[in-house]
C-alpha cells in the first residue's frame, strides 16, 4: 500500500483553522512538513469480516461478533439493518511517531505540525480502505455504513484488546497496543463497518467518514 498525501484543508482543521486559512508561515511549514514525512509512511492494513447478531433490546442492547458480546447503545443503532461487520485496523507505521518525538526535543511547533499532518494521513489511509471495501461490497449487492471505532461513543475503547488480538495486528501489520490502551504506533486506527444489503435499507450510508 502507498501514501497518497492528505487534503490540506484536513491538515488545517487538525491544526485548529476551521472556517480560515493559516498565514503563509504555517502553510510553508505544513508543505515542508509533507515533503518530509509522507514518503516515509508505511500503511498496512488488515480486515476481517464476522456474522452479526442483535442480542439483546434497546433497553439492554448489545451484538455478537467475533465471538464477543458488546453491550453499546451506539453502536446498537449504527449498525441497525446489517448482517454482518468488518474488523479493520490499519496504520502509517512507525516515523510519524519518531519525527515528532525529535521536533519535541527541538522545536515544539514542528511537533504540532507533524502530529496534524499524520493524523490527517491516516485518516486518509482509512478513507482510502473504506472506498475499496465499498466498491467490492457493492459489486456483490451490499453497503456499508460508516466506520466506527473503540472509545466512540459508549462503545468500549477496553474492546481495543480484542480488535488487535482477533486480527493479529502484532504480526500482520506491527500494531501493538500498551497496558493504557494507547496503540504503538500511534498513528492508527481499528473500527467495526456494518454491512447489509443494499436493498435492505431506505437510502445508502456508504460514507467513509469516521463519527469520532
């Protein structure tokens, strides 16, 4: 998998422009820092897809998948209507993490502006999974909904554990987690998609958009 650099605009929402663009300073040190890091990012990705269950009610909800049972009330109404869900995780590796310990050392700036530009890339990374797994799917007659993951809402971030352990992600794409439930490298993400027949559903929610 290659990087593909992430909009601009993302990398100013994360770096606190929302409705505004940076001064001319700040764009040369986002560029700068681009031409920099991107070319050293490293995506791996893994995914598996599971059986779904509803188990419980919406006074008690919860789901069966991947031999675990989540009690979440949220994520209950997300993936209402699908059949079954995919567990992916996925992560730019391990430099974004290295450039900004250094510039933390150095120049405090530059560590805010790696933080940003990396948490834009993965995410674009994650987009990127979320168009192809939409496109596979729906030649096969299903969507998907959005991705959703641990810490989100009442969904558990504990589940964590059970994501980098059901997919491997030590040995399939060098994703580990601490005792605090920080992943290393931090620069990653793991999250639940629904999917359910296209038919099944009034309207299509094959948005790539992470809720959190």
């Amino acid at each position: 998998m290659t990087s593909e650099t992430p909009d601009k605009k993302e990398i100013y929402r994360y770096l606190g422009y929302r409705n505004e663009l940076p001064d001319e300073r700040v764009v040369r040190k986002v560029d700068a820092a681009v031409e920099k890091l991107m070319p050293r990012l490293r995506p791996k990705s893994v995914y598996l897809e599971f059986p779904l269950e509803f188990c419980g009610n919406e006074e008690s909800p919860a789901l069966s998948f991947a031999g675990l049972t989540v009690q979440s009330n949220a994520l209950w109404k997300h993936l209402s209507g699908c059949t079954s869900v995919i567990l992916f995780a996925l992560t730019v590796g391990p430099e974004p993490d290295r450039l900004i310990r250094r510039s933390e050392v150095d120049r405090i700036s530059d560590a805010v502006i790696y933080q940003a530009v990396s948490a834009a890339a993965v995410e674009s990374e994650a987009d990127r999974l979320n168009e192809e797994l939409i496109r596979s799917y729906g030649e096969r007659g299903f969507s998907l909904k959005t991705r959703f993951s641990p810490g989100y809402g009442d969904f558990d971030l504990a589940f964590q554990k059970d994501f980098i352990r059901i997919l491997n992600t030590p040995k399939a794409i060098g994703l580990t987690l601490t005792e605090g439930l920080l992943m290393i490298p931090s620069k990653s993400i793991t999250a639940v998609i629904g999917v359910y027949r296209k038919e099944s559903m009034n309207g299509s929610e094959t948005s790539n958009e992470n809720p959190t």
